[in-house]
C-alpha cells in the first residue's frame, strides 16, 4: 500500500469550492481498480486548508500518476493554490486496509 497525506491551501476565491472543484478528479481516482481510499478533510484549525488522505496498491500508484485525470489535474490545480501542496507519503508492502489502534481498544 502507498500511502499519501496531502495538505492542500486554495486561493481565497477558491476556498469555499474547492471540495467541488475537484470532485471530478476525486470520482475518477476512487474508480481506478488500484485506489484503495481518496478522501478530503477540511481542516477545523485552518477551514481555508483541505487534506487528502488516499491510498493506492503498488500497482495502482504507478497507473494514478499517469492517468489522464491525475495530469490533468496536475495542470488545473496549481494556479488556485496558494502554494505547492505538502505531502507526506509512505509505503508499506502488501498491506491493503487500516489497521485498528490497539491502544485505544474498544469492548
């Protein structure tokens, strides 16, 4: 599984929409065979900042970054953001699902 938690910051005028804004983009990734999750949060500490947290196979990280959604995106997405997203992206092989928080175990 590849991981990928990216903090997105849209331009003023495209804070509100943004969710809407790429929702295209976000329906096609979730139908590649490969995506195991894609899911957007706006952050309740900063509402003009957005999160995805998405997840991928091996296989299906390769096919999302050359799919004609995720250049097109790669194209659109830049000029309505403030600055270059940040991400933090992990691997961790075979794994397909989450995990449960055995620290926080409920009976």
């Amino acid at each position: 599984m590849i991981t990928v938690n990216i903090r997105f910051l849209p331009k003023a005028k495209y804070v509100d929409n943004f969710r809407q804004t790429v929702n295209r983009f976000t329906e096609e990734a979730l139908a590649e065979e490969g995506c195991l999750f894609f899911d957007w949060f706006r952050s309740t500490d900063n509402p003009s900042e957005y999160l995805l947290l998405a997840a991928f196979t091996e296989d299906g990280a390769r096919v999302h970054r050359k799919s004609p959604h995720f250049i097109r995106a790669m194209e659109s997405l830049p000029p309505m953001l403030q600055q270059t997203p940040q991400v933090i992206q992990s691997s961790a092989p075979g794994k397909k699902d989450w995990d449960r928080l055995h620290e926080f175990q409920v009976y």
